[in-house]
C-alpha cells in the first residue's frame, strides 16, 4: 500500500501551546503514596519524594500537573493537608471508597513539581464546597504575607507565594457521580461568581471551566453552550474529558473470539480518535457560537485534562469501590497494565491534539504515576515505564513547536465512528528554532506495510536525524517489573529524503517518530 503527505512551511495550524503535554495527578490509588512519595524509598529524598520516579518524569518534560483530583477533589478539604504533619487528619474520601492521610498536601506538591520542573494547575472543590473556599485557597497559595492566609502559609513553611496560574474551577460537575453534582445552570452561575471572585484577586489567573465529562454524556452539549453563557467572559479555557476503551476485545478474549473479530474490533479503537476529534471540532464551534452571542472579543480554549486509555483495571476495581475492603488507605486502583495496542491509540490521541493545537491549549494524560499511567512503581520496589510511556515521550519532547496543515492522502476503512479512516494518521511539527520537523505516524493495517511519500514543500534541503519505531507482534503485549522494556522503540531503517521527498515504510500495526533537519 502507499499514502502521500504533502507537507508545506506555510501551512500551519497553530504555534502548539507547550503545556498540551501536561499530566495529572489525583489523591487517588497509589498515584501520591508510594507513587510520586514514598519515605523510605531506596530513592526517597529528604522530603519522602521517589527520585526514580521523578526521574522519569523529568525526561517526559511534563509542563505542567493538575493536581489534587479528579472526582477526589469536590470533597476535599485543602486545609486538611498544610501545617505539621502529625495534625494533619485522616479523611475518608467518598470518590474513590478510601481514606488519605493528608500526608501530602499543596506544599509537599509544590516542593515536588519544583523537583521535577513542571508548572502547578491545581482544581478547587466546587463540589461540596463553593466560593468562600476557593477564595481562601487562592490566596492562602497566592496571597501575599501581611494577610491571614499569607501568612498562614508563611507559618508552614513557604513565605514567598506559589503564584499558581492554571486554576480548574471545581471537576466533571455535570456527572451524577460527583459529589456535589449540578445542572449546567447551577454550576454555571456557582462558576461565574468564583470565576469573578478568582478575578477580583487576580486578573492574570487562567481559569479553567468545567465542560463534558465525555461526548456521551446526556447532557453534552448543551452543558458547554449554558455553562459558557454564564462564564464565558471570566474563564479561558473549558475543560473536557474522555476515555478510551476496546471493551468488545475484552469480552471476545474472555469467549475465544476469533481473530478476525478481534481485528474488527481493534480497527474500530483505533478509530476512536475521530470521535476525538469530532468533540473538540463541536465544543469549538459551540465556544465560538458563545463568543458570537455575546458579541465578545475574549478567546475561550479547550483544556483536555483528562484524557487516556481507561478501561483494563476496570473488573478488579469493583471490589474497593463497591466499599467491600472497608477504607484502605493507597490500595491499587485503577492500575491499567497498557499493552502495545494502546501505544497506536496514545499515539492517535496526541496526533488530533497536535492537529487541533488551535483550540486545544492545554491537556493532561490521566494519570502520570501508577493510576491509569505512564509510569509504573512497585512499593520498596522499582519504577518502570509502561508500553504507552515512549509515545507520550515522543510528542512531548519533540513535538513543541508549529502544527503543520498536512494534506494526506492514504486508503481508509469504515469503522463504527467514521468512515474512510486513513490507515496511516500522521502530525508534523515545525521547530523553527531548532530548524527540524517531527512527523508522528501510525499504521492502523492489521497486515500491510504502507509505503508513505511525505513531499516537504518549501524548507529547503532536509535530512533524516531520527528515526523510532515501536511495532509488536503481539497487540497484548505489555511491560511489567520483570519485563520492562518488552514493548520500546527500536531505531528505525530506511527512512531517506530524495530531493524534497522523505520516504517512510510503516510497518503494520506501528508508531513511529521521524525527524529531520531542515
Ligand atoms: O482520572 C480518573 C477519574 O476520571 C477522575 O477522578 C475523574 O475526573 C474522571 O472521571
């Protein structure tokens, strides 16, 4: 099979805003405890902080983490986890069926994103809580001293204020299964008056307005249009969420499905992204029909901050969140083991963000560490990258720059969520500082390589400097403790630029990165 790309220095979509690569971290399983912290660790710093595992975050480059939850959040009390540690009190926490020490907290957070170089994008409880703790929070990490909160936190250790920026005003308040769950005109009023109150602080806050817990969701989207009718000119982003999930594999595994079913059912994942995409085009084009109805100048963004493969720790979980282990304090939860078909799908999501970088802003793999992550610990023990790890790494480390407008043309299929969909899904981005491009591709075929002609108009001479390949024979396969570089990239062959033509061979079933210089 062949595809051809044409690429042009001109054409481009959008400077990519960085922080599209951030990540997520909830008080939730082993996410915190014996995740990111673990006194004790072999690795542990002065502050109980795992150096092994933050050393693999500072290579993914993460920009920045949104932090404490999640559904954890619209029942937490910050409160609860500043001062000595010793006062701090257990809470049990109603989201996820466990109780939390409080032993980590805004400050230890802090200390931690400072260790790994990441920016704070922190949520506030607008779930069982409202304005008047929000206000307090914001100033209590902002405030100057000289002032009660200021100088509370001055008392617990840090004078000087946190200066967060990114602030999510409360999480997936249209899910009946939030605690403090509301309909999209009591949140958007709620969201508003926080939104204004944030405001009156500081006018430079980026606020983030709570938008679809997912595209399937009864109430979508007619949430994004009345939310954005009360907020839309004191918030900057609107936040969505969506999981992906090939349940039907699950379930032809579990009956001895045949393989040609499996195939079907794998060509139909991987077409998810089309819905993806879908969502973001549609809370566009609703922020837009927003925009003109109050006829405002003031741009509204997408902040995709939760987005992630979901759905392989989902039977084991039942127990604890069913309340039958009582209230375990950092049980595991939530813990996916990602096999190699969830590198094409990781893949295919950062590419639709990468092509809708003028929207979408900001975004957060869910999760970072051992909660529906990247990266894997083992309590007392090692930490370890998972399958879907290296293309997150890829798209996070070389994919800064310009999105690049490719016209592509390649075979297609039908699947349940569009038709002709191109066998071979690519993104380019253009770093004009450091004068490369970085195509991510994938090869959706079961069986056919697919010889790509990817024509680069208008860069000059251009030569290939990398090139990584990840390709299985096994979708399943996947990296334990034991085994942890069973699913990596190889160093790909054969990638060469003739005149102004790169050519690629994409093997089935494969991700690849490749970067030249121009
Ligand atoms: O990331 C796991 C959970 O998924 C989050 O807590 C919640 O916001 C979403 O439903």
């Amino acid at each position: 099979m062949r595809a051809t790309v044409t690429a042009h220095k001109d054409y481009t979509i959008s400077k990519i805003d960085d922080r599209v690569y951030g990540a997520f971290l909830e008080h939730l399983g082993r996410a915190i405890y014996t995740g990111i912290y673990e006194p004790g660790h072999a690795t542990a710093d002065k502050n109980g902080m795992r150096g092994d595992v933050a050393q693999l975050v500072r290579e993914l480059k993460v920009p920045m983490v949104r932090y404490p939850g999640g559904n954890f959040v619209s029942a937490y009390n910050w409160e609860d986890g500043v001062g000595p540690r010793a006062e701090r009190p257990t809470r049990l926490d109603l989201a996820w069926h466990t109780s939390d020490s409080n032993a980590v907290g805004v400050h230890e957070f802090a200390d931690w994103c400072e260790l790994v170089d990441t920016e704070m994008m922190l949520a506030i409880n607008l779930g069982s809580r409202g304005l008047d703790d929000a206000r307090n929070f914001l100033e209590y990490v902002n405030g100057p001293t000289g002032s009660y909160w200021g100088d509370l936190r001055k008392k617990n250790g840090h004078a000087d204020p946190f200066n967060v920026k990114l602030w999510c005003l409360g999480n997936e308040m249209d899910g009946p299964w939030q605690v403090g769950h509301k309909t999209a005109h009591e949140y958007g009023r709620l969201a508003n008056e926080v939104a204004k109150t944030m405001r009156a602080f500081d006018k430079k806050l980026e606020l983030i307005v709570c938008g679809s817990s997912n595209a399937d969701m009864p109430t979508y989207p007619d949430w994004e249009r009345e939310v954005l009718e009360h907020t839309y000119d004191n918030v900057d982003h609107i936040s969505l969420h969506m999981y992906f999930a090939n349940r039907e594999n699950e379930r032809a595994l579990a009956e001895g499905g045949t393989a040609e079913a499996l195939a079907k059912n794998t060509a139909n994942y991987l077409a998810l992204n089309e819905k993806l995409d879908r969502y973001i085009a549609t809370v566009a084009s609703t922020i837009n029909f927003v925009k003109a109805k109050k006829r405002s100048k003031h741009n509204v963004y997408i902040s995709f901050d939760e987005w992630n493969v979901w759905y392989h720790s989902n039977k084991q979980d039942r127990k604890i969140l069913d309340g039958n282990d009582g209230w375990p304090h950092a049980p595991r939860l939530l813990e996916d083991i990602y096999n190699f078909e969830d590198v094409l799908q990781v893949g295919l999501i950062l590419n639709t963000f990468i092509r809708r970088s003028d929207v979408v802003k900001l975004a957060c793999i869910a999760q970072l560490v051992n909660v529906i992550a990247p990266i894997m610990t083992d309590p007392k023990g090692q930490a370890w990258r998972q399958t879907i790890y290296y293309p997150y790494y890829f798209a996070s480390v070389f994919g800064r720059g310009t999105a690049l407008q490719l016209d592509v043309n390649s075979p297609g299929y039908d699947a349940v969520h569009g038709d002709n969909i191109g066998y071979v899904d690519v993104s380019g981005v253009h770093n004009e500082e450091d004068g490369t491009i970085s195509f991510f591709a994938v090869n959706r075929h079961a069986s056919e390589a697919i010889d790509v002609d990817l024509s680069l108009e208008g860069f000059g001479a251009a030569t290939v400097i990398d090139h990584q390949v990840m390709t299985h024979e096994n979708l399943r396969a996947v990296n334990t403790a034991t085994a942890q570089t069973n699913v990596a990239p190889a160093k790909g062959s054969g990638a060469k630029v003739d005149g102004k033509t790169l050519s690629v061979k994409l093997q089935p079933y494969s991700y690849q990165m490749i970067r030249v210089k121009v």
